[in-house]
C-alpha cells in the first residue's frame, strides 16, 4: 500500500463573529452568504490554486434547516462560484464541525484520493439557534441514556463543577478575564485581524461593513464578572461571563497535499500530524477533549510535553479548566491560547475549528522553537476533538536560544 500523502494546510479565513439576535450585526444577512464570503475570500487570497483542481467542498453547520440547509458544501461552492465541477458536501458534528471537516478532508488527501480541498463551517445562532426543531428519540430518557439536561450545554459545565471542587468559580471567571485581556491584547498586535475577511452588514440604520469581532468586552473586571447571573442554576458557577456567547459566523480553510503545494508554489502554514475523537457521558462534555488529545498523541507517538502551543475552544472557562488540570498544565500557561478564545471571541459552532487552526497557524510563524501545537474542543452530546499540527518554520537552534 502506498505512504500516505503529506497533508498541509495552506491557508484559512473567517468572517468577523457577530453576536446572534435581532441586535446582532449579521440579523438580517443569511448563512449561506456568510461562508460563501469566506469561501471567496480564501480563494481571492490564494490566486495560485485553480479552482478547477478543487477536489471537494466540506461545509458544516449544526442546524441544517433554512439557509443552512441543501447540502451546505455543495451549494456554497455554486455560490461563492468555484466550477461546476467541484463537488461539495454538508458535515454535523455539532462544536466540532469544521475541525471534522479539516481531518476528513485532510485524510481524503492522506489516502491520496484528493490534491486540494476547502473545509469550513457556518453557524448562524440568530437564526437556527442549537437544537431548534430537532425532535431527540424518546429513548434518551425513557431508557435513561442520557440525563435530561444532557442536552443543555450550560447545565453540562455545571456538572463539572460539581464533580470537582477545586474548579471554583473564582478561578473560571480569572480564566475568562484573562481570555477577554488577551484577546484584547491581540488585536492590539494586529494578530487577529490578518485571517478575517471584512462582510458587508444591513440594518435599521443602513449598510455597514463587519471588519471586527462583535463579542470581545474589553472593558470586563473580576468584579463584573463576579456578580452576574448564574443562569443554569441557582447559585451555580457558570455566567454569560465565563462561557462562550450565540454567535453568528463563518470560517473556511484550503487543505493540500505536500506534492500538490510544491506544485503550485503554495505556502504551508501547518502540517496534519494526528487527529481523534472521542465520546464521554453527554453529562459531562467539557470532558471530551482528555480522551481526544490523549488517543491523538498516541497516534502520533507524541506526550502533552511536546506540544508547545495550544489552541483551545472556551465554550466554558471549567472546560478548559478541566483540560489544564488533567495534563498538569497552569490556568495561565503562555503556550495556551495566546490570543484568547471563544469565551471573548464568540463561539458559532461548526465555524469554530478553523478559527482554532488559523489562530495556530499565526502564532507558528513567530515560536520556531515550537515543532508541534494542538487544537481542541468539546462536541456536545459527550464528545471530544483534536487536530496535532507541526510547525514547517520549526528550527531547532531556535529552541536552544
């Protein structure tokens, strides 16, 4: 049997993140339109790929109704018009849509059945929000597979809390000011603004252009934090303010092979080392990215020591907490999140991969001492995510500086 292909990734964008409602600034702009944006622009910003060499199109979004429907992959490559030719296709796993849309798309390439690919995920939270219209199999609760608020996402973060008191909510709402600071801090740097694609907006007042993350509150304290609602649960730990917002938004990114970028004079940004994923009880889905990191790194013959850099999701602060605490890493460790995360950025769902990814594409260019860095992130219904990328600007002397 042949070796399998080098996968790379080459490049990937995202549209701003909107605050999903009627306020929001994508309330009156569809979904479909909102990645078929990140689709162009990928492909305005790569001029050396010819769209007729695109092997396939995966898109995910986590409410396939309305304008997140109709096989999302496909009609986004009409839209954003990438050749008839280039087939396409719709991806739900929840949180975790875009990332599997990267590693399918990244193991077609592997196998050697594609050269290039383009993989992303739209989420309009305004108007799909999670779950609506889903109609979940009796079953769950008559058979007790499931607790009833399994599927409530907050609920599942107060359930850890509960099943470990050293992760207070003094410490979830320090990580959360944190992630507000250091997103703040990024943008400052002009390290976010390079990977997002500007998306014209209509409301009330008129036409507008979205060239910025709509979430972000830099202005947040510990002392805000600390007095709002806990909306879960009376008396819980998890707030608006340590937990990822609705958001609106959409993300997409050019998967290659090695041969297929040397072809073409393509950049390489990352290399796909390993990926998993992994289920734990829907209770607890925070959890999921232990066992997804764990069988990733095992695949790859690497431990938690060699990964220099991490990109991890922030839908809640516990779940990144409980993350750190498993593989003995401090809550302000500078290799984790460097530029903040979902918790001030926004978090619309299946598009939240690729953000983790072009995030840690940024941040490879100026660590070469960092060979490998991960992404992860928890899928509800009780899963986890992780995608193991190496550094192609890695240099060994520069580790010994």
């Amino acid at each position: 049997m042949a070796e399998r292909a080098e996968v790379v990734f080459v490049d990937g964008v995202r549209t701003p993140f909107g605050r999903a409602g009627e306020k929001g600034m994508y309330w009156n702009t569809r979904a479909d339109d909102l990645v078929v944006k990140a689709i162009i622009g990928l492909m305005e910003r790569n001029p050396g790929v010819p769209p007729e060499r695109i092997d396939d199109v995966a898109i995910a979004a986590t409410t396939q109704t309305g304008d997140q429907g109709l096989t999302l992959g496909r009609t986004a490559a009409l839209l954003a018009g990438l050749p008839k030719s280039v087939p396409g296709f719709a991806i739900d796993r929840m949180c975790a849509g875009a990332m599997t849309a990267v590693t399918m798309m990244g193991s077609s390439i592997g196998f050697g059945a594609y050269d290039l690919a383009i993989a992303g995920g739209v989420e309009h939270m305004g108007r799909h929000p999670m779950g609506f219209g889903a109609d979940p199999n009796p079953r769950f609760l008559s058979e007790k597979l499931v607790s009833e608020d399994a599927l409530n996402m907050g609920a599942t973060a107060e359930r850890i809390h509960d099943r470990f008191p050293s992760y207070t909510k003094e410490r979830s709402d320090r990580f959360a000011l944190r992630s507000q600071q250091k997103v703040a801090a990024a943008y400052e740097a002009g390290n976010i603004q390079p990977d997002l694609i500007p998306v014209a907006t209509r409301s009330e007042s008129g036409w507008g252009l979205a060239t910025r993350d709509e979430a972000p509150r830099p202005e947040t304290t510990l002392e805000g934090l600390s007095t709002l609602r806990t909306p879960f649960r009376s008396h819980g730990r998890v707030t608006a303010g340590n937990a990822s917002g609705l958001n609106d938004g959409a993300s997409a990114c050019l998967l290659a092979s090695g041969a297929t970028a040397r072809e073409l004079g393509l950049g390489v940004k990352m290399t796909m080392t390993s990926f998993a994923f992994a289920g734990v009880e829907p209770e607890v889905m925070g959890l999921g990215p232990v066992p997804s990191t764990e069988k990733a790194l095992r695949k790859a013959g690497l431990s938690i020591t060699d990964i220099g850099l991490f990109e991890l999701n922030e839908a809640f602060a516990v779940q990144v907490i409980s993350f750190l605490d498993h593989f003995g890493i401090d809550d302000e460790d500078p290799r984790v999140n460097q530029y903040g995360g979902a918790i001030a950025l926004g978090h619309p769902l299946a598009s939240s991969g690729v953000r983790l990814m072009n995030q840690l594409a940024h941040q490879f260019e100026t660590h070469p001492q960092v060979r490998y860095g991960l992404t992860a992130m928890c899928i509800g219904l009780g899963q986890g995510g992780t995608v193991i990328w190496e550094n192609p600007h890695f240099n060994k002397k520069a580790t010994k500086r």
